[in-house]
C-alpha cells in the first residue's frame, strides 16, 4: 500500500447481509484483502447460506437470492478459518466501525467463537472521509463555493450561505434532478427499513425488531407476548411518539404492516 507502513497484517474486508439490523441480520457474502507488510495480497470472496430468508429490498441491493446461498455453507461451518485468516491482523474497510465489525463479532459468538478487537487497529475509510470533508455547513461552503464562512452560526449568514451552496451544487451536477420532488426523494437519507423515524424498531424480512436495550434483536410480537412491560416503560418515558405509538399497539395486538415491495424503474 503506498506511503503506508504495515507492523502486521492489515485485512481489508466488507460484508453483504440480509439487513441492516446488527443484532438479527446475518452474512451472505464476506469478501477479504489480506495485506502483508511486504506489500503481497491476496483476496479471498465467500457467499454464505445465512440460515434465513434473504427480503427483496437486501436481494435488489446486494443481486443476492435465496436461491444463490442455497448450497453455500453457513457461517458457523467456515467460521473456525475465517477466525484464523483474521487471527494477528489489523482491520480496515468502510464503515466497518458501525456496522460490519460489529455483525461480524455477533456472528462468531452464534458460533461459540469469540472475535475481539481489543488490541487490533481499526481504520476506517469513512470515518476518515467525514474528518478530511467535515459534513458541516461551514465545510460545505468551502468545498462547494470555495470561501470561509463569515458569521458562521448567525442564521442569516448560515441561510445565505445554503442558498449558496444549493447553487453550487446544481452547476456542478448536471445529473442532479431540478424538480423539487425528484430532489426531495435523492434528499432522503432515511434508513428503508426503520419503522420509526430514530429507528428504535425495524424491519428484518417482514418482522419488526426491536433495536435498543436489552431486547434488541427481538421481534416485536414476541415482545408483546414474552416482556410486554418493556413496551409499558416505553410508553412511559422519553421516547418519540411514533416509537411510543408502536408499542402500545403491540400491547393490544395490532402490529406494523410492511408495504408491498415494488422495484422503481
């Protein structure tokens, strides 16, 4: 790798999975760049049988199907290689802090294996994205409109300043729609498969799981039935109404319906 100095090896990786939700989804591609500090590397891509129904929102994705992991092995099965290919190697991807470190984690614990980070080094393309490109307005500003913001904070120079940028960004993208519906939906960066809008409960096939606390990664119908006083103290306390909303159908029975999936064109 250029300019990069490598103690041990370094294991570039992503995964492809049947959601988004840590706690219940599960692997149906890993794919490997393992770097040594010679610099040789190798790439190693294995689909899984994830042992559960893949939805056609992760299928239309990922291009993934039931079908395809039908003769694949499961996780658990290759997970005692997997376990030795990692075995002294630093990590590295794209998000990976977030989502796939995690899943992978929760995945060799279903095997009875455990994958730890302590004392590995982490890097993260992303996070590294976001620090050189701050997602801020004042950041947006300079890279867009190439000035400093003066007053940043004040809101008539913040308001001035997103007029600005909003210029910028439709005369260097041609391919940005110029209807305000169209620009409404490309604005729209809300997970597809939270069922509330901070995402305490979300889709997993077509169940609802619960997200957050002691009982994330269980369905919600099973809640109701097996702890529905964790669905009294969300009624309860702080959360937002919607969340607050699901649960107390949940206690009465009546459960989010999921929308029929329909590919856009």
């Amino acid at each position: 790798m250029l300019d990069l100095k490598l103690e041990r090896p370094l294991i570039i990786f992503d995964l492809e999975t049947t959601g988004t939700v840590i706690a219940r989804d599960r692997i149906v591609e890993i794919s490997v760049v393992k770097i040594l500090p010679d610099g040789t590397r190798s790439v190693k891509t294995r689909r899984l049988n994830p042992e559960m129904p893949i939805p056609a929102q992760a299928t239309e994705i990922h291009g993934i199907s039931d079908a395809d992991v039908a003769s694949e092995p499961t996780f658990k099965s290759v997970s005692k290689n997997l376990l030795a290919l990692f075995d002294g190697c630093d990590l590295g991807g794209y998000n990976v802090l977030k989502f796939d470190v995690p899943v992978l984690m929760n995945e060799f614990n279903r095997a009875g294996l455990e994958f730890s980070i302590e004392g590995r080094r982490i890097i993260d393309a992303y996070s590294i994205f976001c620090k050189l490109y701050p997602r801020t307005l004042s950041g947006a500003y300079k890279f867009f409109c190439g000035k400093v913001l003066e007053g940043a904070h004040g809101a008539e120079a913040d308001t001035l300043a997103t007029v600005e940028i909003f210029e910028e960004q439709l005369a260097k993208h041609p391919e940005l729609p110029r209807s305000l519906d169209q620009l409404h939906q490309f604005s729209d960066n809300s997970d597809p498969d939270s069922v509330d809008s901070s995402g305490r409960f979300k889709w997993s096939g077509d169940e609802v799981i619960v997200c957050f606390g002691k009982n994330s990664g269980i369905t919600l119908k099973k809640l109701a039935v097996d702890d529905p006083g964790f669905l009294k103290w969300i009624i309860r306390v702080d959360f937002p109404e919607d969340v607050k909303d699901i649960a107390r159908n949940a206690i009465i029975g009546k459960f989010p319906k999921k929308k029929s999936y329909e590919k856009e064109d």
